[in-house]
C-alpha cells in the first residue's frame, strides 16, 4: 500500500531506488477516484516504493518539482525524476512502463 511522506522527509524517501509519488490533495476529486488504483499498483509492483504527497501541506516541495495540475505522478530513480504522469488515465500503463524500463 502507498505510503505518506512529508515535505521534510521527502528527498531521502525518494533517495534510493525507483520510487512513484503521487502529488495530490485531499479537496481533489479526480485524485480521490485514482486513490484505489494507486494503491492496488503499490501492491502489485513490488520492486518499486509508492508515495503520496499532500500537496497542501507541502506546497514547497510540488513548486520545487514544477507540479501545476494534480493528480501528478512523479517516478523517481534514486532521486533523478525520470518520468511524470499528469491525470488519473492510464496509470497503470505509465506505472508499467516505468518499471519494466
């Protein structure tokens, strides 16, 4: 299941392997209906680390990595954003892609 982290902890949580965040906000609808998806991605990919930032409590962090539009999924390998997914369609591709590459 996905978990939170925090503006505080953020760039160590993303520091070391591949590592999805979901930037989201709890007023959000569409991040609402892509919540169950999400987490039923962290379930199934094992190999991979699944976030969830609330964008509202760490609005430094979603300015410092340019998200404008929410949901936005952000992967990162050992740190370095390597892909985003802007929306709540075709997660699961995106998701797959990612770890497979």
């Amino acid at each position: 299941m996905a978990t939170n982290t925090a503006q505080d902890s953020f760039t160590s949580d993303i520091s070391s392997g591949l590592v999805f965040v979901d930037f989201w906000a709890e007023w959000c609808g569409p991040c609402k209906a892509m919540a169950p998806q999400y987490d039923a991605l962290s379930k199934t990919y094992t190999g991979a680390s699944f976030l969830k930032l609330d964008i509202m409590s760490a609005q430094e962090t979603a300015k410092q990595h340019g998200v404008r539009s929410i949901p936005t999924i952000i992967a990162f390998r050992d740190g370095v954003e390597v892909a985003r997914h802007v929306g709540s369609q075709n997660l699961e591709e995106f998701v797959r892609g990612i770890v497979s590459a």
